[in-house]
C-alpha cells in the first residue's frame, strides 16, 4: 500500500526506545520516515496521535519495561491514538504480543520492516497490524533518510550493515533481526557525509560483526577500507565502531589503528568467557589465547587503547574453574570497562540445549557481584590514573544536572565534565584531569 501524502493537520508521535545502540539508530530512522507524513516527535505521550515502543529482546529486563510501559500508555487508545510495537521482541514474539496486548495494541512490527514504517502505520488506522517478516535481502531497502534529532548533534550512529550469520548459541539475534547483509558502502559514506554537512563530529558505524563488512559482497569494500574512506570525509573528526567479533578482526583493522587518527582509542571486544570450554559451547570460534594475541597486536599498534567488553556469568555448564578463567582474564586484559550479565535463555537459541547444566541462580549471582566488584575497582583505577593528566576532549554538550558544567568524551570513550561554556559544544578542548571516579571524570579546560 502506498503511504497517504502528508496530512494537513500536524500529528505528533512519542516514541520510547528500549535496547542497543541499533534500537536507537532504528528510532532515528523511523522518525524521520514518519516526518514525511507530517509526524513530529514529542516528549509527551499524553499529546501523541502514535506511541511507538522500540525493544529489545536480547536479555529478559526489556520485556519486563515493555509489559510495564504498555500498561502506562494503554489509556491513550481512548482518545483514538495508535500505539505500537517495534523491534527485536516484536519480531520474535510478534504473535503472542499481537494477542497478548489485543485490547491495547495497534501496530506490531520487527526490525527489518523499519524501512516500510509510514504505510504500516497508515494501515494501522483502520487495522490491527502485525507484520514480523523479513524482507528479501536481494533488494533490502536500507534507510537513506536522516534522523531529524541528528541536526544539532555532535556525534550520530551509522548503520553499516543488519543481521547476523553467527551462530553463537546464547544468541537472539539472528532470529530477531535476519541474515547478515552488508549496506553499499556508497550509502553509508552519503550519509556520513550528509551527517558531517550538519556538524557531526563523531561517528558510530553499526553492524552486528562489523569486522565482516563487504566480505559477502563481491568489488564491496572491506570493513577496513570502509574506515580509511569514512576518515577521508572532511569533518569527521572521531570514527567508532561496534560490535567488533574478535575472531573476524583482521590485521588490516589493526593496522588502521596506527594509520588513522580519526579512530578513536577505543574499542569493544567482547569476549562473553574466559575459559576455553564455555567459549566452545558458545560458539565463539577462538580461544582464550587468540584473544589475548589479538590484544596484544591492537595495543602494540596503539598503545593507549582503552579496551571494554561483554561477560556473561553462569552460562550453562560453567564450573568454578571456568569462571575463575574469567576472572584471570579480567585481571590479564584489565578492561576499562564491562557489560556483564547472568546467563538467561532466550527462546529460538541454540543454548537452550545445554540448560541441563545450568547453574543455580544463587552461584550466578554470586559470581556476577565478584566480577562486577573487581571491574569496579580497575575501572576507578584507571580513571584515577588519569589524574592531573591533559587530554583532548570532545564537548557533547551540557550537563543534565547543572547549566554551568559541560561533558564530553576522550579518544578512549571516558566522560568528562567541567565547568564551561555552552558553545564549546563540537569544539575538542584540552582538559586537565581534577578527579576521577568509577564512572566519570571531573576536568577543567587547560590553558
């Protein structure tokens, strides 16, 4: 069905989003789809004609906010508003949602159908919609259009490529979100382009395995390549990345370390275990050593890169001595950060196999709280290095708790704030390092 033209009267949506930073990038590009449909983004669902909630589905809490945040805006549907479920969790559980939430909800739709969102909400009018196919990969049509919150922004996301062909067995995402398919590189430099026209600075490029870019795509760029041609984008002055598979990163990505100063000094490599019989029932395709020789040849090309991951505590068959794998590999690697978890089945995952060695949930925790406490520690550590140290910094903008202090990031992802001023906002500042706490760092802005 082709979408109505744009209606006369303006009509507002309210759109919460739940998730990674793909949910996110999936938002922007929703709204500025349904901007041509005369939609404008609201913070006030109370005002909105259309309530869209975005989720995620890799771990249980996001289903525990989206049954809470439907019960918060079901009343809407009264005064003759739509409401709607996209995202990861619409997709694989569209159909119980779509019956679940009958009285509630109008619209449910996954992932891959982003791209056809204004007719899917013109139907929605007159319909119940439930619509969780993929679509044909020969032709999928990636979306060109810009995020309208983008304007003004100093960085912004830039999805590179969607779905996955691992088969790593704690995860959901190739059931949620398709087959991996690389976006035409020409695309994503127009766009980074479009973005830098703006005044963004610093760009995110997304991919479930970026590392395998272009590889499926004959005469496509490597993901490699793609990076030195995003470098080469006047304006663009920091290049990130995520998420990284160590087992695909190349030396031509390492080597882009020591050739491109745009890439930041960051990265996230997640590693989910250290020990080698967890890695193998996950499916990580690398060992424990592989990975620590993969650090060594990125620290080797930049030295001062800052390192953070993702752990998951408990998966099934993990013993003590695996776990304490872990832990030496924490100790070994010394992350600036992590995002750990308890192993939680997710349905339509391989690992639902194996739940006949699944850990108690009390040992869980207890491991997790060890992790997470040692992660702390390191991770203060770090920032208190820091200390009286000068770095460039790259102002975001204010702070969300006083007007008169400003944040931003270093080449290594650490957020900083100082006292300053509202129009150093895009600007990359020398800052001296005052103090540094677990979570963020207080500076001011050096001479």
């Amino acid at each position: 069905m082709k979408p109505e033209p744009p209606s006369e009267t303006p009509r507002k949506v309210y759109m919460k989003t739940f998730g990674c930073q793909m949910n996110e990038y999936d938002s922007g590009k929703m709204l500025a789809l349904l901007a041509k449909d005369g939609f404008t983004a609201t913070e006030d669902a109370e005002e909105a004609d259309l309530i869209l909630v975005n989720t995620c589905s890799v771990r249980e809490k996001p289903e525990q906010k989206l049954r809470s945040f439907i019960g918060e805006v079901r009343h809407h549907r009264a005064r003759g508003a739509r409401i709607g479920i996209a995202g990861c969790m619409a997709q694989h559980a569209g159909e119980a949602l779509f019956k679940r939430f009958r009285e509630d909800v109008d619209l449910i739709f996954g992932p891959d159908q982003v791209p056809r969102v204004r007719e899917l909400v013109e139907r929605a009018q007159t319909e119940r919609v439930l619509e969780n196919r993929f679509m044909d990969a020969d032709d999928y049509p990636f979306v060109r259009e810009l995020s309208p919150e983008s304007a003004g922004q100093v960085g912004a996301f830039v999805t590179i490529q969607k779905g996955c062909d691992n088969k790593c067995t704690f995860c959901i995402v190739p059931a949620t979100r398709g087959v991996e398919l690389s976006r035409p590189s020409a695309q994503i430099l127009e766009e980074v382009r479009a973005l830098a026209a703006r005044g963004v600075r610093e760009v995110t490029l997304l991919g479930q395995n970026v590392n395998s870019y272009g590889l499926k795509v004959s005469g496509e760029l490597t993901f490699a390549q793609l990076l030195y041609a995003v470098a080469a984008v006047p304006g663009v002055e920091r290049i990130r990345y995520t998420t990284s598979h160590p087992r695909d990163m190349g030396l031509d990505v390492v080597q882009a370390y020591r050739d491109l100063p745009q890439l930041t000094s960051h990265l996230h490599l997640p590693v989910q275990s250290g020990s080698d019989p967890v890695l193998r029932r996950m499916k990580r395709f690398y060992k424990r050593a592989d990975y620590l020789g993969l650090v060594d040849r990125l620290m080797s090309a930049r030295p001062d890169l800052s390192l953070t991951t993702d752990v998951i505590v408990g998966f099934p068959g993990e013993t003590d001595e695996d776990f304490e794998a872990t832990m030496s590999l924490l100790e070994a690697v010394r992350f600036d950060g992590s995002f750990s978890f308890m192993y939680s089945p997710r349905p339509d995952t391989p690992a639902l196999k194996l739940l006949d060695g699944a850990v108690p949930e009390d040992v869980m925790k207890d491991r997790l709280a060890r992790f997470q406490k040692r992660q702390q520690e390191l991770t203060l550590a770090s920032n208190k290095a820091m200390e009286g140290q000068v770095y460039d910094v790259l102002i975001e903008g204010p702070s969300r708790w006083d007007p008169a202090v400003v944040c931003g990031r270093t080449s290594t992802f650490k957020m900083i704030n100082l006292p300053g001023e509202l129009h150093w906002t895009g600007q990359t500042v020398p800052v001296r390092i005052v103090r540094g706490f677990t979570n963020t760092l207080r500076g001011e802005r050096a001479a």
